[in-house]
C-alpha cells in the first residue's frame, strides 16, 4: 500500500511542480526563444507526446486480455445462467446511469466553458461527422477482426472479444489452455500498466509544463471546475443512484451496509485499484453483509473487471469538458455515442491506478475529441482516481448484495448483526501486499 502512496505523493508533487514551472514560464519568459523551441515545444512536447501515446498503446491489448479473463471467469458456460446474466445486466444499467448522469450534470454545470482552445491548440483540427445511430450499431460487428485490431476500433474489438470468450468457454477443457495463455497475458500487460504508471509523474509534468506555459494561471479555473464536476457525480451515483438500487431490489437498509462497506472503500481509495481491493470486498461482502460465498466469489471479481462506474463518470465529464474547452458541439448524437461506448468499455477496463485515462483515449477517438485534451485533466486524476475506485468498489458489493437477494443467498441475520464479521486492522497486513502484487 505504501507504494501507492507514494506514488499518488510523487504524481501530485510534480503536478505542482509542472503548474508552477509552466505558469513561471508563461510569466516570464515567454518571449525567451530558445525556452519556447528547446524547452515547450521541445523537451516538453516530447516527454509529453510519449506518455500519451504509450497510454494509447496499452489500449487494445489491455482491453482484449482483460475481456477474454472477464468473460471467462465465469467459469463453466452454464453459469453464463441467472446469476451472470443479473450481475451483467446490473453493472451496465448502473454504468449507463452513471455515465448518463455525468454528461447531464457536466451539461448543466459547463465545466470548461469561458477557455476556448480553438485558437491555438485546436486551430487546425476539425471535428469529423458523429456516424447516425444505425450506422453505430451495425459496424460493432467486425467484418475483418484482424483490420478491426490494426485500426483500434474498439466497438468492433470489444464484440469480437466477447464472443471469442464465450466460444472458449462453449468448447470446455480444449479451452482451458487458451483462457490459461489470456490469464497470464493480461497478467503481463497489468506489469506493463505499473511500468507507464512509474513514469506518470515525469509525464504529469512534461504535459503540465506545456500546457500552463503556454496558457497560464487561467487554467486553473477550468481545472477545478471539472474536478468539482466528477466530484460531485461521484457522490450523487454513491449515495444517490446505488443506494437507491439497494433499496428497492436488495430490499436492505443503505446506512447499515455504508457502515460495513467502509473499510473496503478506505482500502479501495488507497490503492486505487478494484483488483487490489478484491480480497477485503470479498471479506466484507462475504463476513459483514452476510453473502453467502457461491455467489460473492462469483460476483465481485467479475465486477472488478466490468464494473467502472466511476470511471464512467469521468468520461462523460472529461468528454464535455474537452469539448467545452477546445469549442467543438457534440450535439445529441455525440452523447449517444459517448454513452454506448463507455458502457461498452468498462466491460474490458481493469480494475487498476490509470486505465481511465486510457479508455477516455479511447472514447475521446471514437467522438472526434482531441486526445490532446487529456493533457487538461490528468493533473488532478490521480486524487479522482482514488475517488472513483472507491465507487466502483461499493458498486460491486451493491449488485452483490442485490443479486444475492434475489437468489435467497443473503443472510439477513448476519447483515443486522453490527458486530458481524468485524476484523481488526492488523489481521489484513499479511493479506496486503499479495493482493496489491499479484491483482494490481
């Protein structure tokens, strides 16, 4: 955990550092050449550049490993039955409302607007035609999966992938092998994931450094009111939209289970990471809610992989920041699009520190956004990722404990019960750093 720490520490310190370099420069010497040609645009723009495309890189292997181990963690085909299909169905209804919610507060709210990037960053870029609907729907299935790879469709990637999961699991222990391969293929691109995450701090500066040297202090405004933005979506979806889902489906009493869930989400917000978090969701799910282990061991893995709630959220209020601030309408359709494609998406997000970022690449590519954007918001991620991995994880207990209602598997007794399953901290040290080393 103190890894984790650190490194949310470093990330922040040379985000500072990047605003009060850049902001300095922009001051003072701004009209200095060699510090415009060898330091903004070039040291700057380079260490800058590279980190967005290695965020850009990592997107469709992570997405395609992490998809086929999602898909296939369920295990025998005939538990893609009642339980699967509730918790799917559940985690993309919360992730629709979540995200829907998102783009309509950012609407509402304006983050962004007032700083118009048009006139320099975005001069010669040209927002391409939103496809109709139709079109959308028809081109998720790939006529060629390998051209659908090379040209990073997601859309077309995610259906492909899905399907190819199912049908490992359809063909029974020829498969075994194939989803074995997946399994530690995605192992490895969660180590490359790490690797890009130690070097975020330079890249938070290099991309802070350009962006405050060439605009300013002024972007400071703009800045937090996205934070405030995801900020406020985040606690709206926690308190509002799931409690309200425990309510009327679990039938069970939100305070009770916000009080049990804590120390999940304390553990969740100190990593960062839903997959680091597994081990202490499933203790708390399993000894303090009182779900019995059949269907929390089934379902709380399986909504670290699909379930992103909160990163849904970011998305649809970066999207709308990114658009307030480089001045480009969206319009009905654009929203649509950036719905469907983060519901979509957070089926293959894992559940580790900075994937958001790189599946807002991706869905900032699909609406014709500038990826450039990014270089905005990624200073003050860090602290909202830590926010929304506290969401997602309470999210996964919340469609646990839902689903385990339905299907007779909650025992009330145990979830009434204050004292119930309560574990001293220290008991969790031992558990820790495995977790945090083998899941993150």
């Amino acid at each position: 955990m103190s890894s984790k720490m650190s490194m949310t520490t470093k990330i922040l310190i040379w985000m500072v550092a990047g605003l009060v370099v850049g902001s300095l420069i922009n001051t003072f010497l701004s009209k200095v050449e060699w510090v415009q040609v060898y330091l903004v645009e070039g040291l700057f723009q380079v260490v800058g550049a590279l980190f967005i495309s290695t965020l850009k890189m990592l997107v469709v292997p992570l997405v395609t490993f992490s998809l086929i181990c999602g898909v296939c963690g369920l295990g025998d085909i005939n538990k893609l039955g009642r339980v699967g299909l509730k918790s799917f169905l559940l985690f993309m209804l919360t992730t629709a409302l979540a995200i829907s919610m998102a783009i309509a507060v950012a609407t509402l709210i304006g983050p962004g607007q007032g700083f118009d990037m048009a006139s320099s960053a975005a001069s010669s870029f040209t927002a391409p035609e939103a496809p109709p609907f139709s079109q959308v729907i028809i081109d998720l299935v790939p006529t060629n999966p390998i051209a659908a790879y090379a040209e990073g469709n997601m859309l077309q990637i995610i259906f492909f992938t899905i399907l190819f999961g199912i049908c490992i699991l359809m063909i029974g222990e020829r498969g075994k092998p194939l989803i074995d391969l997946a399994e530690r293929l995605n192992e490895v691109m969660m180590q490359v994931v790490n690797i890009v995450m130690h070097i975020a701090p330079y890249g938070v500066f290099a991309l802070m450094c350009k962006t405050f040297s060439q605009q300013g202090l002024d972007l400071i405004i703009p800045m937090m009111s996205y934070f405030g933005a995801v900020a406020l979506v985040l606690a709206l979806h926690l308190t509002g939209t799931l409690m309200l889902i425990l309510k009327l489906l679990g039938k069970v009493n939100p305070l009770i289970f916000l009080k049990k869930m804590r120390a999940a989400q304390i553990f969740a917000f100190s990593t960062s990471s839903s997959n680091a978090t597994i081990p202490v969701t499933l203790t708390s799910v399993e000894k303090r809610i009182g779900v019995d282990n059949s269907t929390a061991s089934f379902v709380v893995p399986f909504g670290a992989t699909i379930n992103m709630d909160g990163t849904a959220i970011m998305q649809g209020v970066a999207t709308v920041f990114i658009a307030n601030v480089y001045g480009i309408e969206l319009g009905l359709m654009g929203y649509l699009t950036v719905v469907l494609m983060s519901v979509l998406a957070s089926i293959g997000t894992a559940g580790v520190p900075g994937v958001g970022l790189i599946m807002l690449a991706m869905v900032l590519n699909q609406v014709g956004l500038p990826v450039e954007g990014i270089a905005l918001i990624i200073g003050v991620d860090r602290l909202l990722d830590m926010m929304r991995t506290a969401v997602n994880v309470t999210g996964d207990a919340v469609i646990t404990t839902v689903v385990a209602r339905s299907e007779k598997t909650l025992n009330l007794d145990t979830f009434n019960d204050p004292d119930a399953g309560i574990i001293k901290e220290g008991i969790h040290l031992p558990h820790e750093k495995p977790a945090a080393t083998n899941q993150a």
